[in-house]
C-alpha cells in the first residue's frame, strides 16, 4: 500500500514539473507526455525506486524495473495533469467568473 502511495505522490511532483515546463515552454500535449515519461524515469533512477521488488515481483534486471517504474510515473504524471485540467474545466462551467464578477461591481449589460 505505502508503494501505491509512493508512486502518486512521485507522479504529482513530476506532474508539477511538467506543469512548469508547460507554462513557461508551451510545449505541444504529444511532447508533454514525452517529457513526462522522461522526467518520471529520471526521478526513478534518481530514487533509486523500483516498484516491483516493492511488490515482489522478480525482473531479470534491476534496471528494467526502475525504468518501468519510470514509464509508469510519467503516465500517472499525465493522468494527474489531465485530471487537474477536468476539474477545472468543470469548476469554470459551473462558476463563471464573469458573473460573479458584474454581482460583485453591481455592473449592467451594455446592450
């Protein structure tokens, strides 16, 4: 379960990464994905985290399971980006801003 836990808290901060990148870069969604996969494998490498020996799963190589834990944090990175992009889109389709903001100036249409 704490290996579950490792691995979404590892994707959100390659997705805050990613995010970083994205708003100072504007880089396509194809190439965002690209530099997700490659940031969570560098983060795995870098934790040195394997997520199948957590598990116990036996792989002929070492590092053919922290580069797929790697690959794996890159996709929960994207997903938790795509999924902050929902949430917010359904949080501007039921609050617009533009209304409460003529409630709040006590503003009137102009036509």
């Amino acid at each position: 379960m704490y290996t579950f836990a490792v691995i979404l808290l590892l994707g959100l901060a390659v997705m805050a990464v990613v995010m970083l990148f994205d708003r100072f870069l504007r880089i396509a969604d194809e190439i965002m994905m690209a530099v997700a996969i490659l940031l969570g494998i560098g983060t795995a490498w870098l934790a040195d985290f394997n997520m199948f020996a957590e598990w116990g799963f036996l792989l002929r190589e070492e590092w053919i399971g922290i580069t797929l834990t790697g690959v794996i944090l890159g996709g929960v990175a994207y997903l938790m980006h795509e999924l902050v992009g929902l949430i917010a889109g359904v949080h501007r389709r039921f609050v617009d801003e533009a209304v409460e903001f003529e409630k709040v100036h006590d503003l009137r249409r102009a036509a």
